[in-house]
C-alpha cells in the first residue's frame, strides 16, 4: 500500500482551508491507500492557525506546521517536504486552484513509473491579462538564458516520487524556485492538463515585489548569462563608439556641420553609465545571492507542529 503526502502552504487563507479539507479528504478516501495532509502555515496574520488546529484536532491525518514569521511559498513547500514521509508528494494550493481531482490523475502517472507529473494549465480563469503576460515572459526568458526545461503554464501543482523529493531535498540553496529546480533534476516527467479555476475564496497574495523576488530565485542561481553578458554589452559599446569616432572624423574632414562632438557626448555618456550601472546591479545581485548562502541561515524557522510522530 503506497502513502501520498499532500502539501499545502498557506498564508491567510482561513476561507479557504475548510473547503480544501472537504473537497480533498472524501476523494483520497476513495483510494484506500494511506495519505496525509501537511499544511504549513506560512506566518498567516489571520485565523488560518486555529483553522488549522481545528482541522487536525478533528483528523490525524491532518499534521500542521506554523512557522515564526511569513518565509513565501517555496520555503513552505520545501519545509511539507522535508517533514513529509509519502512515497510520493503532492504539492497542492489551499484556494482549491489545484483541482483535487486531478491529483487523483496525477497518482495514476506516477503509478506508471513517472517520477515528477507536472500539472499544465490549460486555461487560466483566474489570472487576470497582467500576471499571463508576465507569467510567459519570464518563462520565456528563463528557458532561454538557463537552457533549463522550464515548461510553459506550470505552476507548484506536482507530483514528485519519493527520489525526487530526496534529491531536491538535497540541493541546499536558500533562494531556490521549485519550478526550475525540476528542470534542473531529470529523471521520467509528464503533464497532466486542467483548467485552473477562479479562487475559491480571498485573493491572491502575490504581489509584484514577491513575483519579482520569486524571478530572481528562478534565474540567478541558474545561469552565468547574467555575468558575462557586462562582456557581450562592454564589446557592442565598444564597437558603437569606435564606429562613431570614424563617422565624426569623417564627417569634420569633409567640412560637413554634424553639431559638433559635445551635442552627442550627452546621450553618449548616459547610455555607457546605463549600461555600466545595469551590469553593476545584475553582479550585485549575484553577489548578494552568494552572501546569502554563505550565511547559511535557516530556510525557514518553525514555531509550532501538531500531529508530526516526533
Ligand atoms: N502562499 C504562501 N506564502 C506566501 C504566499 C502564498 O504559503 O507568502 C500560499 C497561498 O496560501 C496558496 C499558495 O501559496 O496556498 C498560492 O498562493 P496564491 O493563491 O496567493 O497565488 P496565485 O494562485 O495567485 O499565484
Ligand atoms: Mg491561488
């Protein structure tokens, strides 16, 4: 008999977490397989705790862990996996945005031998123009400057077979996005297509600077573009001015007005200072990614676990 672990982060979402319960329990019931719930309540500021701790009074197959402070959903789901004991791990959204049924399909691919089935989604009623686009940018983007397998409309909705889990597990970096992280591991993967519902309740609690932040994590651990493109940028300038230098002595030696050197010497120093402050920062970034993990600080801190064996 298998065991499944379903991981759920949660922040703020004491709407949702009742609805979630009663939509996934009576379906993994049907299975007749052992499984548990894992919430992890990501420093929610609303009644999501005592939610939480109502739900696994009521069921011990509902384990809750709070953490001290808001850590973001990848710390959430790293935290489900690290406490989880499945032989395979579902990872899963409180707001019921992750159908439960599809779960259900997702088991059957792991039972025929795939080890990470991603969930795609094939509509998206939920996200509004803003997050689409921004959402296809990055991931085209992304693709191209990592090389990484990063597919397109797929989120944190997964599966992943016990070696999985163990080996991402074991990728110890502190800014890390689960997404490219799969890309990154291999092994035997496979959708399954949904459409994405509207939330079942509250709203979404991405805003921008958390998706910007979440971009970071996807890119920069991932690929050295972002450093040797100063080189790439430093010989096209170079080049663009070289090229500049010749058309101005020409142009001085053939007597024609092209407003003298200082009338481009302006848009000339602004865009170089753009350009070098650009690379500053993306190098900055690296570096301050690299300070992080030398820091080597927890991943997340846990303040509270309720029905865990130990
Ligand atoms: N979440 C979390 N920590 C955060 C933000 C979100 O644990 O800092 C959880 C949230 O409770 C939900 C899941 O991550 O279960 C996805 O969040 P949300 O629905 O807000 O994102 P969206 O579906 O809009 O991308
Ligand atoms: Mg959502």
């Amino acid at each position: 008999m298998s065991k499944y672990s379903i991981i759920v982060p949660a922040y703020n979402e004491e709407k949702t977490l009742r609805l979630f319960y009663n939509a996934v329990t009576p379906l993994f019931a049907t299975l007749q397989e052992d499984y548990e719930i894992i919430f992890v309540n990501d420093g929610s500021t609303d009644g999501t705790e005592v939610v939480l701790e109502e739900l696994a009074e009521q069921d011990n197959k509902v384990k809750v862990c709070s953490f001290s402070r808001n850590f973001g959903q990848q710390a959430a789901l790293l935290c489900g996996m690290e406490l989880s004991c499945g032989d395979a791990v579902i990872a899963m959204d409180a707001d019921l945005q992750d159908p439960p049924e599809v779960a259900l399909q997702m088991i059957e691919k792991w039972k025929e031998g795939y080890d990470i089935v991603h969930g795609k989604r094939r509509k998206r009623r939920g996200d509004g123009l803003f997050k689409k686009a921004t959402a296809s940018l990055f991931y085209g983007f992304t693709r191209k400057i990592t090389g990484l397998d990063l597919p397109q409309n797929v989120g944190d909705f997964k599966l992943y077979s016990r070696r999985v889990v163990d080996t991402l597990l074991s990728m110890n970096e502190h800014d890390r996005l689960l997404r490219a992280q799969t890309g990154w591991v291999g092994f035997k993967q496979t959708f399954v297509e949904f459409d994405r519902p509207e939330r079942v309740a509250g709203s979404t609690h991405y805003t921008v600077k958390k998706m910007v932040r979440l971009a970071q994590a996807g890119i920069f651990p991932n690929t050295e573009y972002t450093l040797t493109l100063p080189i790439k940028l430093g010989l096209l300038f170079g080049f663009c001015s070289a090229a500049c230098l010749i058309t101005f002595i020409v142009l001085a030696c053939s007597g024609i007005d092209f407003g003298g050197l200082t009338a481009w010497l302006f848009p000339f120093i602004g865009g170089l200072v753009s350009i070098l402050l650009v690379c500053q920062g993306l190098a900055n970034m690296h570096t301050a990614m690299i300070y992080r993990e030398v820091q080597n600080r927890p991943k997340y801190i846990i303040d509270k676990r309720i029905n865990f064996d130990k």
